[in-house]
C-alpha cells in the first residue's frame, strides 16, 4: 500500500470497515456465480471480482447523499455505496422481494434510497448520467456530489469529451472514475486507446486528472477524498483514472481467448487488494488471523442470508411484469 491510513484521518475501524466491503463483494459475487450455474440467479452476468477496492475507495468518500451512476458491472458499486445484499441478491434471481421487485435483474437495477441511481447496459451512459446528476446538485441540492463510474470502453464513447468538457465549463460536482481493467470485452486497452491511459485527457479539459492503483484501496480513497473535498468547495470535477483488473471473464461464459491464463493468474497473484489489506492492516495495525477468521466468518453468514433471502421471494411471472408498465 503506498498511503498511510493516518495521514488520511482513517481509523482502524475505517480500514476494517473497507476491507469487509471488499470481502462482501467478492464473496456476494462468488455465490451469485455459483447460483448463477444452478439457473437459480439469471440474466446476464459481468462480475466485479479483482476490481473491489476501486468501488469500495471511491464510495467511501461519499456520503449516502452523493449520487452514483454505474455500468454493466455494477455489484461493487452497489454494495460499496451501502445497498443490502438480501433484496440485491433476490433482484439477481427475480424475486419480487429484489431491490427493484424482481424487474431489473443484474444489469439495471437502481436505489436512490442511498444515492445508487442506476445501473446500465449502454457503456458510456454513466458518464452522461452523472453529469445531470451533478447539474441537479449544483442547481438543487449544494454540497453533493455525483460520480461516473464507466469502463475504458466507456471512456472512448464520445459522451466523455462532450459530459467532461461541460461539466469543466460549468464547474460541476462531478468525479469521473475511470475502471481501465484493460479490456473491453475481448479489446484490449492497448489496441483502442492512445497512450494506453485517459488520465491525461483531463487537462486538456481543464481539471484534475490522476492515474492510481485501483487495487489499492487507500490509493483510491486518497484521490477521491481529494476530488469530493474539491467539488463540496465548488470548485468543480476531477478526473480519477483507477487502474484495475477483472479475474474472471468480461461475462460468464466469456471463454477468455484474447489474454492467457498466465496473464490472469499473474494478476491474481500480485493485484489482490484482500490481500494486500490484510498485509496493510496485519504491518500497521495489529489485525490479527482470529480477527480476519471472524470477518470472513461474518461476510459468509451475511452472504449465505442474502441467498435465503432471495430463494424465500417470489418469482416474478409474466403477468407481474407488465403489472408496474407506465404505458
Ligand atoms: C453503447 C454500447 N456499445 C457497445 C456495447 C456492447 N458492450 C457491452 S460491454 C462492452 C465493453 C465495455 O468495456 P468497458 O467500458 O471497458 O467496461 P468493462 O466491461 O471492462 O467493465 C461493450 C462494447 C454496449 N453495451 N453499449
Ligand atoms: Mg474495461
């Protein structure tokens, strides 16, 4: 880890509450996979797993206040930003008891209760979103903030410029996340983006722009602790480009044959912000294997009452869908 918690204001119990947000994501996802497997949770699936302590930093400079607009693969920003995993998980299997009674599955589902406003299959869209999220702020409610998350295939959608530039000229509380896992599906990062990077597109845009290990997540937190002091003062957007990676595949199923196996389990070997926490929090803070036992105990149970939770819900029929049709 290249921060220190302390110089940051962060407490132990900070860092324990966002390695447990981490752990939840991933164990979450790891068990959506496996029902996924069993057809209990359906739709279509683009898991977040090695990519948590990106969702996790950025969100833990916001408040539930703030606004944050997702993407396809939208359960670490979901769960960072403080929705429950009992009606997520059932919304992943169709039950009415899900967070949006069963009618978004995995790819559009929405809390504004906690400022989660809405995830999206159209890549880029996050960015648009944002911004008239961070406009209502600025016109209606100072002293919020909102956030785009999108992937590098989505800081290629021309939706960036147009967003970021006015975004920059109106002097928006906006923070633009970049999640350069290097693919877009099956398009490397290297064979679509100039300078393989887009955090040098800020300045040109005039605002701030930084590159940060997105798989450390006191990096992460630094620089949206940054950006979000930066916009609550009014001063406008930043731009944070979070250099990450997935492990598993752009989508299950996806067989993977534009990168190697080496490539992936390299990642995991030396990119694994659990692991790398536990080793922050092991050095500095005196978190002991009984402690980390306990945690991971604690995530398992609260993952394994999500599952129940969803299966006790109803599945939605046909007729229950067109039951809440506007027109
Ligand atoms: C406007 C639009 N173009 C293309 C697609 C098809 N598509 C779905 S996901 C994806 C790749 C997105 O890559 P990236 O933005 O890097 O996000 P990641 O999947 O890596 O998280 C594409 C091209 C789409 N959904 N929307
Ligand atoms: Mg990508």
């Amino acid at each position: 880890m290249s921060k220190d918690h302390k110089a940051l204001g962060l407490t132990r119990d900070d860092l324990i509450k966002m390695y447990r947000t981490m752990y939840l994501i991933r164990e979450f996802e790891e068990n959506a996979v496996a029902y996924f497997k069993q057809g209990i949770v359906i739709g279509n699936m683009h898991m977040y797993v090695g990519e948590e302590a990106t969702a996790t930093g950025i969100c833990y400079a916001l408040t539930k206040e703030d606004y944050v607009a997702s993407t396809h693969r939208c359960d670490g920003h979901l769960i960072a930003k403080g929705v429950d995993t009992k009606p997520m998980m059932a919304e992943l299997m169709g039950r009415e008891n899900g967070i949006c009674g069963g009618r978004a599955g995995k790819m559009h589902q929405s809390c504004p209760e906690v400022g989660f406003m809405a995830a999206n299959g159209v890549v880029g869209a996050s960015i648009s979103q944002a911004t008239g999220h961070a406009l209502y702020c600025q016109m209606y409610a100072p002293g919020r903030v909102a956030v785009a998350f999108f992937g590098d295939g989505g800081g290629n959608q021309g939706a960036f410029l147009e967003c970021v530039n006015m975004a920059s000229v109106w002097k928006l509380p906006a923070i633009y996340v970049c999640e350069n896992n290097h693919y877009a599906i099956s398009t490397s990062v290297e064979s679509s983006t100039a300078l393989g990077h887009f955090w040098q597109r800020a300045e040109g845009l005039g605002i701030p722009g930084v590159l940060v290990n997105g798989n450390d997540v006191l990096e992460v937190y630094a620089a949206a602790k940054e950006a979000v002091e930066r916009a609550r003062r009014g001063e406008g957007p930043s731009f944070i480009e979070c250099d990450t990676y997935r492990f598993r595949g752009h989508h299950e199923g996806d067989e993977q044959t534009y990168r190697s196996k080496e490539e992936v389990q390299y990642m995991k070997d030396h990119n694994n912000c659990l692991i790398t926490m536990k080793k922050y929090m092991t050095e500095n803070v005196g978190w002991t294997e009984e402690e980390d036992a306990a945690l991971i105990k604690s995530v398992q149970d609260q993952v394994a009452e999500s599952v129940a939770y969803g299966m006790a819900g109803k599945p939605m029929s046909a007729e229950d869908m067109e039951s809440k049709l506007f027109a």
